[in-house]
C-alpha cells in the first residue's frame, strides 16, 4: 500500500487532518502502533472496491466447491457459515 506512514499518536493527534486527506486527495495513510502497520485509512471507495472483489471471490469460491462436492446447492446460509468456520479455524492456528 503506498501512501504515508502515521504514528498512532501522531494520528490520535491529527485525527481530522488525515481524514480529510484520505477524503479530498484520496490518499492512503497507513497507521503505525510500536512501528508495526496497525489500521490504515483508504478512501470510501476504495473500501467499496475492496467488499465488492471480495464478495465476488466468495461466489467465485461458493461455485467451486458446490461443482467439486455433491452437486447439489449449497444454500447461502451454510455456505457464511463453512467460511465463518474457516476463519476461525485460521484465526486459532
């Protein structure tokens, strides 16, 4: 991600300043915590952006599997809950 890099108290400090940065110059801040990246602020539609090609990846992803298992459908349902699964399976290792 280009964009500047921020300290955490720096931006607590500067909090409106870089929203407005990110939301008239569509710029990209990257908020450091112990000099790690930590959180970073992107403009609105490039948050958008990102939901929608994820949500794609997950129909994508969806397709795949429903084509490689039974045959059968899988409903929307239990597909969030195989993913929310998955993620926490993830999270736990």
């Amino acid at each position: 991600m280009d964009g500047e890099t921020v300290p955490l108290v720096a931006a607590r400090n500067q909090l409106g300043q870089l929203v407005g940065r990110v939301r008239h110059g569509h710029e990209q801040i990257v908020i450091s915590e112990y000099g790690e990246p930590a959180a970073a602020l992107i403009p609105v539609e490039e948050l958008e952006e990102l939901r929608r090609l994820r949500d794609e990846a997950d129909i994508a992803d969806a397709r795949a599997r429903d084509a490689s298992e039974t045959g059968e459908p899988m409903t929307h349902e239990d597909f969030m809950a195989q993913l929310e699964g998955e993620d926490r399976r993830a999270a736990a290792s």
